[in-house]
C-alpha cells in the first residue's frame, strides 16, 4: 500500500450530481465559498477541482467558472444575431450577470433590464464570481430588478427586441414553473417588437435527458411563434448536452439566413463588430458559424422527439423535468 | 425520515468512472454478470439502471447496450460511405462485433477481418452481449482473428478498402499502444486500396478530454493521410462526447462530397439502400446527414487545438491519455 | 498523472450503506453473486474486498463473510450460556443458518427450530454462503420452518429453553415489526421454560445509533422479564456497533453469576466443553470471558440513553429504526 | 420520480474517508470552513451533518465537535487518575488543545506543555474549534510551543508525572514517525518521575485495523516500561474503533488497582473531585468505571495479535499504518 496516493484518491471531499436517479457526475471539491438558505433556495458557491467556481442552487449546477461560457454565450448570441439591430433586452432570471455580459457586448444595446427573484444568488455572484458578473455590474445600460421576472415583464409597458430566459428548469416545487407556460410564452410574444427574438434555456439536451422537458418546451414555443427552433450545445459542468429554445417573431414566409446557412454566422458577427478580428476573436469565445451549426444540426435522436411531442405546456398541463 | 426512500437512495451500488482525476460519472448498478482477469486485462460485463448491459475493461466502460449503437454508427459509416463501394473490411480490436455488424449492413461487404487480442472479451461478448455480436457472428461473411491487431495487418498480403480501428484508448500499460504510432498508419495507408478509408477511435472527444490524445491522433493520421478528419459524437455512457479520426487515401486536390454538403450523405445512403426508406430507417438509427453535420461542425474550441496541436506519435514520442 | 493507478482508485465499483441519512461506510465491490427480488423484500448476495461474500437485504447488510462470527457469536452464546442446559431452541430469522451453527454447538441441544420467512435468503444462503449454512443444514437436530416466525411460535405448543430473535430491524415497511412488541415478548415469555432465555438484536448499538430502537427494545422486554441486559458488539461490516437484549426468564431475586463476574463465563464455558481447550478454541472464536466483559460494560452515553428511555413498544406505539 | 426528494439525496456534497484501501466511511458535508496547505500538511476545518466540525489534516479526520470527547477522555484520563498526583504534563501534538483541556480539569495541575509543529492547526482550531481550544487557551497553566514535539521533550530538563502523545498515526510521509520510536519511549521513560504514567494515541483499533500499527506500539512502549496496556474505544467519526496505549513507570511487582477492578476507578474520581458528583458529572461525559472496563476488556481478536505480536518499532525497523 502506497498510503499517500491511496488517501489522496480515497479520501475524497465531493460534489455528486444527478441527471436521472441513476445516473450523475462526481466532481472533487476544493472548497464551498458560500452557503446560505434564501427565501427562495439553497444557494452556494463551491469551486470543483475541474471546473473552478461554481454556483449551485438546490445542489444543481448552474454555472461553473471553466465552462460557463460555452452556455452563455449559446444560450445569447443566436438569439442576438437573428435579430437585426437589437437595443432593447430583457432578460429573466440570469443573477449571474453573464448573460447580461454577452448581450452587452453589442453596440447596438442600449439598455437591458435583469429580473431575478434572488438576491441572494444575485449579491453573492457579484461577490464571488466577478468573472462572470463584473463586466455587466460595471454597465450602466444595465437594470437589475430583484423580482418575479414574468410578474415584472407582465406589468412593464416596454417592447423588447431580444427577450431571454435563463431561469431554473421547471420543477415541481420551483417558482419559475410558469414561465414555461404557453400563456406566458403568448405575453413574451405580444411584448416582443417586429423582429424579436425570444429564447429560454431549455434543461437537458442530451440523449438521455432531452425528453425531461426540452421536447415539451420546443412543442409549446412553437405553438406561439411563427419560427422556433430547438439547439444544444455540450456543457461538460451540467453533466449533459444542454437545450436551448428560440422563437423568431417574423412572418412564416419569411427566411431565416442563420439557419439556411452558417457561414450566414460569420458575416453577420463580422458586419456587427466591424471586421474587427481580435475584437471578434475576445468576444466570441466559442460561437461562430460553425459552432452555430454544431448546435443546430440535431443527432437523429432528438429529432424523432421533436417529432413525436404532443405536449404543450399550460397551467393545466404542466411538464417538469427531473 | 422516511426510512425507505431514504434507504433507496442512500444505500447504492455504483460503478464510479473518471474523465479526470477530478472529474467523473455515476451510475448505479444492477448486477455484474462476469468478471475475469484474462492475460491482458481486467474484463467484466456489469448491468447499470441507466444503460443496461456494458462491457467494462480495466475499469473502463467500452460499450453499453442503451447507447452501444451512437458509438458504433459514428465510427463507421462515415468511413462506409466515403467509400465508393467498400468490399473488403479491416478491424482491429472491436471484440462486441458491433463495430463489424455495422460494415456487414453493407451489401457490398464481402468480407471482414475482425482482429482482437482477447479472446476472453470476444467470447464474453458474444455470451452476454447479444444485442453487440449475434448478428455480426452468424454472418459468413465475417472472420474473427484473436491475435494482435497490428501484426495482422502487417503480416496479411490483402488489400483493404477501409480500415477501422477500435481498440482500447492509447494508455501506457495497454498494449495497443503501437496501433496509434504514425509508422502505423503508414502501413494502413499501404494496405489500403485506392479510395480506401481508415478511421480510428480517437479517445474522449469533448470540452475536457479533447487534447488528451484526439488532437494528436488526428495530427498523426494527417502526417500520413492527404484527407484527414476529426470528428465527435456524444456517447453518454462515456461520459464526455467521443471523437474519432478519418483518413482518406484519395488525391489531395479530390473533392470529399460529404465534407460539403451534409445531404450528399442522405444521397449516398439512399443510393446504397436502393432507396428503401423502411429498410434505412431500421439500419441507421442515428447516422445521416443532419446527425453527420452535427458530428462534424467542430465547437471552436477543437478547432483552436487541433490548429495548436504540433505532436505526431511515434514510438519515440508517444502521447499517453489520461 | 500515474494513469493506472488513479484508474485504480477513481474508477470504482462500490457498495455503500447509511448508519443515518447523513452517514455511513462504502465498500469496494468485487462481484454481484445473486440478485433476486423476493415475495418480501430485494435479495442479494455481493462480495467485498474488505469482508468477502455478504448478504444484503433490501440494501442492508444482515452478514459478511469476515465478521459474521462476531455477530452470531455475540447473539447466541451469552443465552446458551446463561441457559444452565439448552436442549430446544427457537430461532426466529436467521436465514444464514449461522445462529442455527452456533447453538447446535452444545451438546445438550436436541432440536433447533428455525423459522423464516423467505425462502429466497434460506436457498441463496444455503448455495453462496456455505461457511455459514452448510454446518447447521447438516445438523439433524435443525428443522428450517418457511413461515412467520411469529405465528409458528405461537401456533405451537412446545416450550423453549433459549429463543432467539434474528430478524431485520423495526422499519416500518418490514414484515418482521410484530415482533418487537411487547405482546410478543409476553408470548415468548410464556413459551419459554423455567430458567428459559430469550435474546433479540437490537439494532445499531454504537454511539450514533443505539437510541434508535436498542433502548426501546430493552425497555419492550424489561416490561415483561425479570431480568434484562442491554449489550453491545463491534461489528465493522456493519458500519457501526450492534446491539442486542437478553431476557431472562427467573426470579427478580435470583442472581445472574455471568453478570456479576466474567470469569464465571470461562468457567462454564470450560464446564460444557469438558474443559477441552482445542474444542474450546475452535468452538468460540470470538466469545471468551473478557470479550464478554466489553460486550456487557456499556459507555456512559448508552447507559443515559437506558435510564431515560421511557418508550415501550407496542402495536399502538411502535418505534421504527432509521 | 419525486424530484425534491431524489435531488436532495442523489445529489450530495461528501466527505470520505477510508479505512482501508477498500472500505470506509462517507459524511454529507455542509461547509468547509478553512483549508490551508501548512508546511506540514493539508489543513482543513469542515463542517459535517453527522459530526459538526471536523479537523482534517492530510484528508484524515482527527476531532470531531460531536464525539471529540470519548476520544479525549479516553486518551487523557486512564493516564491522569492512575497516576496519583499529577502536577507536570506534557503533551506531544494535540493542536486543538482538547487534550490539554482534560488535563486542566485536575486541581493538582500545575503545568501543561503542549508542543505542536504545525501553528497553522493549532491558529485554526483556535479559532473554528472553540468547544475544543477555548477552555485550555484561557487557562494560565498552559504553554503551548510550536515545534517539534520529540525535540522539545529531550532538550527540556524538565521531569514530567504524565506525557501524552496526540500526534499523528506513524505514515511513511509523516514527520511524526520518531515519536512511535522505541528509543523515543525510553526518552519518555527518563523524563518521567517515579509513577510517572505514559500513553499514547495508538492509531485504529477495531477489528479490522488494530494490526496496522496498535499491535507494534503497545509491544514497543512495553519493551520499555514495567506496566503496559492497550485498550480501545468507540469513536465514531473515525471510522472504526480507537486504540490507545498506556505505559507505567512503576516497578513492576506493584500493582495497578484500576486495572484488577474498575470501580477503582468511580472511586478515585470522587476522591479526586471531593465527592462532588455535579461536577464529576460536568467533567466526565463519558469516562467512569464502567466505561474504563469496556475500554479495557479487549475482545479475544485482539488479544491473540497482541500475543502473536513480535515487531517492536525502531528507527530501523519502523511499522507504517495504511
């Protein structure tokens, strides 16, 4: 027995985390930063050997220093770059800021309010993960609003040209349950300017989680939006493939470039950013026109799902993912 | 306390496997239905709740029979219909047959060498591993070698119009070592007929994983090959998406259609099928063109290795994954 | 990284088992014997690098090849030995056949009666775990009933010098909670011959876990026999110290030497051996006067936990273990 | 699938530690309050559900807030009250100063030396572990010096009733490793005034790890001194029993009462504290007669390795524990 390498890997301090009841990652664990029961969670900030610092509430992951932009800037740049000039944008959930950070590097942005319900998470992103909240807390075109971020989109009298969700994944016992609801998804549209753009994180899009409630969300975007499509982007921190949902507001007949074409990508990024390549090269980390179309071209798999979806999502018929 | 549940999920089998050091997945565990020592390696065929049967060696899963056929389509049917009319097949290791069941979906094939050094795996798999190896065992058109793989080849006079490598990853105490060396696939390149097509398993193929070895197999297949391709998938089981690496001996200034255009290889499939759509449906649960895309539209990040990645693999230099 | 070495500790099949919701032990796994979901409960038989082949019951370890002995010594000799001269034996439980294996130690037994519920454990532990059933399945002094133990005891009409409760915990969901109440105490009571012993395990007898039905349980049969002691066993496979009550069945004024003096246990031990020191050392591997000593000189807290106790467990008032 | 309930047991923040290479325990973490890699060691402080805050040097638990006392009392007291009178202590290692507590309970105490090489601990358990360090800090009587424990002790000139060494276990790595030295002992031996008593933490003690370094220990300290014992308690947070070994400079005709009869030792705590049984009670949580005699009382198991037991431990011959 060599006794200091057998400590070193059996004496373990880790972070397990489920996809399914039988089925998870484990991550070693350096340290927890923060913890502390809020009026609406469990929230900590705990950094992993493999992923550095890492938000996590209820014990889910949602972001990790390392990876995070690979979600975040999935889950905006579409959406930002479909839209052809997009000023106005608002975003629910997010309390990390990163998601108001990618939106925020286009010029065109002139003010972008965050709804979270958490200040908690909100307060303790801006302390421990300046990575991924100082850029944002630093913008004034930012608004940060603590409250129900479909109550506060509801209420407001504002038309936005880019809105998107980043909240918690619909679970039972979550309060975010109803901003996947059609209903909700009708609201978004309504507020939505000619143009706009919506898009939610959409839970697990992997093989073996893609139908929790990726599907069901796609199924009920689209019952609302004239152009819908669902996208996945491997984020190795969730343990999974992770889904994202978007809805264009533009006539049926009418195309959608990005779509068509990837390479679509790369000349809009190019025109937005004025041909700047080291700017370009900064501010994209991972999305381009071919990671575009990593994104969008769907294995088989998830396109027999989609396919075969019924459900929509209302009030009454509410789906939630494990 | 609710003694039951509490018991149900905190008293676990697990099977616990590592990407990292720091960084792995779970899996609860129904059964272990074999478990041998044999001259090469620790085999044992172990039964999870998320992924039914898997052949695990030296403690590394190889294959599970819930997402065996992701793996297994992606290794070889981009190299199947690179090639014209592929008659002659080559593979090392692949002792599940699901690697040869696939080539022999292949009218064309006339015949496969299947070469594998443990004849402990192959008899395992064929006992407890149906799904993987009956249909490719009752095919006459398929020749199992229990010898080296390397030797085979070197020692056969054949000719081969594509050469698939499925061997366990490039691991210092493994003895496939010699079968990712450069000088290698040089032989492979020489064995190989005019439009012949190797492809090789390349080790883990995601964010995390991709440099432990793929950047450098890739690398290495270029230095021989005059078309070379890296490409990934996502195999749950796996824990992390895995990639893979085609060579192409054609001119260097011929067109390869299907790095194109994804629908040539809907075209293809339906040339080779006759345009059966019920019979491609059943031989292609994951492999077409939009799931090709998908493998194919490299994420930036793998793209920024491969252009940084400088080590070719010989004897002299080897490159050891974790 | 030394790759087969982390491989070695970070890839790992494990067993792992609760004390509390909070904590408990793991094991490396080695095989999965048997696996058999019975009429009553999930049944296996796993083996463990630490402590060979063991019986689960619905995820609880009841025996482990390595330390069985600890327990079964410690559950069957204290009675027979404070049993002047045991010739009937009732056994309740006790599928290994193990108890059985160490009453029919004494001479002066003539017939054991074992009664236990599935036939499942009996069967699986008469084919895996031989070191502990083949001795008493040998013995024609021992009939196997398949029943309720409860209900054969009370359906007969023999009387019993020693009776022997060898069942799984108080859980709620368990079949076997009737047989911690008091009423059957009383039935036992009333069964048993003058000088008659009786002796139950108590569940979890460590510092973590005794109050969670070992003290209620000794209060239960202190209701109803004169005298009653409460003792404790290290058991490692366990994950935690195992506790166990003795009821006898004499005049509150008549002494129990084997309580007053451990040297009183060598020499009885010596008296029903014919002072045949081989036998003896081969008979008790484990049960000895000192060993005695430690297993009836409780730790301060256990002691408190007694003198505080105040429940009695009946059908209205049960008491389920974590 | 009932989320909450699953997420809350599936996905876990865990401590675990082993035992052995194949088996050990496992504790749901709450916090981790403190890590620092000292010039020594690994330094942590965490906070588990089961246990409260633990120490953890080198991943290895050391005290833990629920149970730290039965480890204490065990160690300190056997040694205090069988000397008769002691008014020198000194103590090698115990950087929570716990131990130092026990011995600041006797009103004969003049002085305490405490000697811990790592000011890093000994600034840390200040500070997280006041239950531990509080009591002993504020009091006059003690001196703590950082430095090496074995060093310190030889170049004082001092003469001491009582030495207590509360290092840790003897590992290869470790820079402890002198003090479980025969020559070491003689030392102490010499250092000691007539009746002068020492003990020693003695590493695992329970059935499977008393041979790891217990056996070796109690047979070295008993080729220097007339009196030696061995005995082992419960600690839960260890993973297994503890053991402890106790050397007596007495010449060795005379006898040790509190070894031939433990209410000896009830009666020389009253003596001790004047009768005064509210603050006996206040002072021993766990130590008294009884559990003095369940300490003591080694299972046979033990006793056989102690006589089989022929290593005495030498700078030439050390003994490491796994």
């Amino acid at each position: 027995w060599d006794n200091a390498a057998i400590a070193n890997e059996t004496c373990t301090l880790r972070f397990s985390e489920c996809n399914t009841p039988y089925f998870g990652i484990w991550l070693d664990l350096e340290m927890i930063l923060f913890k502390k029961q809020s009026e609406f969670q469990d929230v900590r900030i705990i950094e992993t050997k493999q992923f550095g610092r890492q938000l996590i509430l209820d014990m889910k992951t949602q972001s990790a220093e390392k990876d995070e932009y690979l979600y975040h800037e999935s889950l905006t740049h579409p959406a930002m770059l479909i839209h052809p000039c997009p000023k106005r944008v608002f975003i629910g959930g997010a309390g990390e800021l990163a998601t108001a950070r990618e939106t925020l590097k286009y010029k065109s942005v002139e003010r972008v309010v965050l709804c979270d319900l958490d200040k908690v998470v909100v307060d303790a992103c801006i302390e421990f993960l300046p990575q991924m909240s100082r850029a944002a807390k630093a913008d004034k075109r930012l608004e940060i609003i603590i409250a129900d971020a479909k109550q506060t989109l509801e209420q407001s009298t504002e038309t936005w040209d880019v809105v998107i969700m980043d909240i918690a994944d619909p679970i039972e016992a979550g309060p975010g349950i109803a901003c996947y609801f059609q209903s909700f998804y009708q609201q978004i549209y309504d507020k939505l300017s000619d143009n706009g753009v919506f898009v939610t994180q959409s839970g697990p899009g992997g093989f073996v989680g893609h139908q929790e409630c990726a599907t069901t969300i796609y199924n009920t975007v689209k019952s609302v939006f004239p152009h819908t499509y669902l996208y996945t982007q491997e984020v190795p921190s969730y343990g999974q493939d992770w889904a994202f949902t978007i809805g264009i507001k533009l006539p049926k007949d009418k195309d959608i470039p990005a779509m068509k074409d990837w390479t679509f990508v790369d000349k809009e990024i190019s025109k937005r950013f004025n041909g700047d390549s080291t700017l370009i090269k900064n501010t994209f980390r991972h999305y381009d026109g071919q990671s575009h179309s990593g994104m969008f071209s769907l294995p088989k798999h998830i396109r027999n799902s989609l396919e075969n979806e019924t459900r929509v999502m209302t009030k009454d018929t509410p789906v939630f993912m494990f």
